[in-house]
C-alpha cells in the first residue's frame, strides 16, 4: 500500500539533493547482517519516508526493496583506521555513496579486521537527530535479544511520527531548486580541543561578564576562528556564521518523536576584522547574545520567512547557507554512538563522509572535542 506525504518548508531547502547524512561505522569484530536485513525491512514501515522516494514536492513511498535500500561486499584486505580517521578528502570519497535513488540507503563492507556501515540519507528525509534516531532502532532491533517485532514497537520509546506540516501549511508542487555548484577538493583539518580549555573559557565568561555561555558558543567562535585564519584572502568584510539548532524540546507538536527536519537555521554576522583579531570569549558571548528565544512562534516566524524568499523568486538564497559569504558549524559532539550496538558492540569508529565547503562538525573523542573543518 503507498504512502505520501507532503515536504515541510525545511524538508524543500534539500530538495534538490544537497547535504546528505553520511557517516561511516567501524565495527570490530564483525557481525552477520543477516538480522539487520530482516530489521531493515520490518523497520520500512514505520520509518517509511527513509525509504521513500521525492517526488514534486512530496515523499512518496510504495514497497520495501531491499536491493533499493541495501548492499553488501567483501574485500581481501584491512581497513586502515589510521587513515580513515585522518579524514582525508581524498580517503573519505573513496568511501562516500553515489547519488541515491531512496532516500536512504545502507552498504556494508566486511574487510579482513572487522565490519564498516555506511548509512546515507538525503536531507529531505530528515535531519540528523532523525538519523540517529532511525539507526539506534535499526541497532537495537537488530542485536539477538530483542523481543518480537509487534512487542518492540510497542515499547518503543520514541516512536517516530511523520507530520510535517502539522504547524503550517506548505506546498512545493512545481518548484524545481537547481543542484548545487559541485566544489572541488577541499581541504579537511582536524583539530583536537581539550574539554577542559573549553571549560575555562565558560568560567571565565561567566566571571567576567556574569554571562552563561555554552559550550558550542566555544566552540562555534573557534571553528569560525580557524576557517578565517585558514584563507584570509577569501573572505570579504562580513562573514556569517549560522548554525542549526534542534526545536523538538520547545515545539510540543513535533516532541522528540518527530522524524523529519525539526530544525531551524540560525545566522550571526561578524567583521572578518573581530574573527581575526577577537579572543574567543568575546565571539562566544556574541553568539550566545546573538541566540532568539526557542517557542512555536520564533519557529513559525522562521517557517514563514523560508517561504517569503520562495515567493520573492530568489531560489539562489533559498538554502541552509551560503559557502562563498559564511560558514555552517553543527554539532555532532552527542552523536549517540552507544546505541548503535548491532550485536558486537558500540562502533570503534565513527566518521563523517559528507564533505562541505567552508563548513566546521563539532565531534566528541573520548573526554575531549575535535573540530573537523572543510575549507
């Protein structure tokens, strides 16, 4: 039986394919697939976007094909961890996926010392927090002692919903957004930042400027820091720093159940002069200053003038950001990558294989952080 359903205003900024979710999972020892498979399909028709297709404004989705959804190969040789965890451009689109035909799609490669998953979902699908969610059910349905399929659903916690447009309104029947400029190599830099130098820049503000600021504020202002320092010629006068931010803890009608985007984008703009010459206490406090109260309504105003751009017909600025005036910093420090236990254990690695320009991903290592930037 098909299923349809209409794309939300952030769900049409992805439309035409760009920022995938992609990330690649190093499992050791291995595991069969055979019960992933099985999940995979049983999980299709609940999660049944992800394995949709978009189509003029819509997701449409009609019948579980594991051959659309799911791939698996062998190679007579080891994964170099060393050089995975490098994030070498060059290493990680060896890696990366071709243009998918589902909205999700999952490939799995067996090497001689263990296991990697590569699950890719296009944006239009969902967001991150929709990413994970889907991968922490496929794991937990997939490891041996899970009880029956109908008992587990029932007991889900966060059992996904699908209304999105529940808020307002929306149709993009007919609108086409071009694809984008495809960039070439990029450089990637990764930098590990020390949990506790992030702390002393939060006391220190919080002394000082009797001011509470977070640690992606910290960590915001570094990466913008870096990706000015990295091309100074580059830049113009302003640069703009916007960052995603989840609203399911202050939207009730979306809750932590919601599968789809439930994210709004945010912008700050600084002077290259204040990001070169600033210490990164004051571009935290800037950007914590800079943050709009989180409700339905701030929400609402931000739906609402996604689709006043759209109306206006500038299609060029009806995106999450723009590489060649600003930066996108997103945190990734939570990723929940102790529940994606598929039987073997939590992955020994977990990399993101979506590369893009002038773009930072805050990731956790250990008790500390790495800034991942891409330049």
């Amino acid at each position: 039986m098909s299923k349809e359903i209409q794309i939300s205003q952030v769900d049409a900024l992805f439309s035409n394919g760009s920022y995938p979710i992609e990330f690649l999972f190093y499992y050791e020892p291995a595991f069969d697939t055979k019960r992933l498979r099985s999940a995979l399909q049983k999980l299709s028709s609940v999660f049944w976007p992800a394995f949709g297709e978009y189509r003029d404004g819509a997701i449409v989705f009609d019948r579980y094909r594991e051959a659309d959804c799911f791939e698996e190969e062998a190679v007579d040789r080891d994964l170099d961890i060393s050089e995975i965890d490098k994030a070498d451009y060059r290493v990680l689109s060896r890696f990366a996926l071709p243009e998918l035909k589902r909205l999700f799609f999952l490939k799995a490669i067996r090497f001689k010392n263990g296991l990697a998953l590569i699950p890719k979902m296009n944006h239009v699908a969902g967001d991150g927090y929709s990413y994970f969610l889907f991968l922490s059910v496929l794991a937990a349905l997939s490891r041996p002692t899970v009880v029956p399929f109908k008992s587990f659903l029932v007991n889900l916690a966060l059992r996904p919903h699908h209304r999105r447009t529940v808020l307002r309104d929306f149709s993009f029947r007919g609108v086409e957004l071009k694809p984008l400029a495809q960039h070439g190599k990029l450089a990637i830099e990764c930098d590990t930042i020390l949990r506790q130098d992030v702390q002393s820049v939060i006391q220190e503000a919080a002394s000082s400027a009797n001011l509470r600021i977070s640690t992606n504020d910290v960590l915001s202002a570094l990466a913008m820091k870096k990706l000015v320092r990295a091309q100074p010629d580059f830049w113009t006068e302003d640069v703009r720093l916007t960052m995603p931010i989840d609203v399911r803890g202050k939207v009730k009608e979306y809750s932590r159940g919601f599968f789809g985007n439930g994210i709004m984008f945010h912008t700050v703009m600084f002077k290259k002069e204040q990001l070169e010459n600033s210490p990164v206490q004051k571009l935290a406090i800037e950007i914590r200053k800079s943050m709009p109260p989180l409700s339905k309504e701030t929400y609402l105003d931000f739906l609402r003038k996604l689709e006043e751009i759209l109306s206006a017909g500038k299609r060029d600025e009806f995106r999450p950001y723009d590489p060649e005036r600003g930066c996108l910093v997103t945190n990734l420090s939570r990723l929940p990558a102790d529940k994606l236990d598929f039987g073997t254990g939590s992955p020994k690695l977990a990399v993101p294989l979506t590369v893009e320009k002038n773009a930072a991903g805050i990731l956790a290592r250990n008790e500390n952080f790495v800034l991942r930037l891409a330049y």
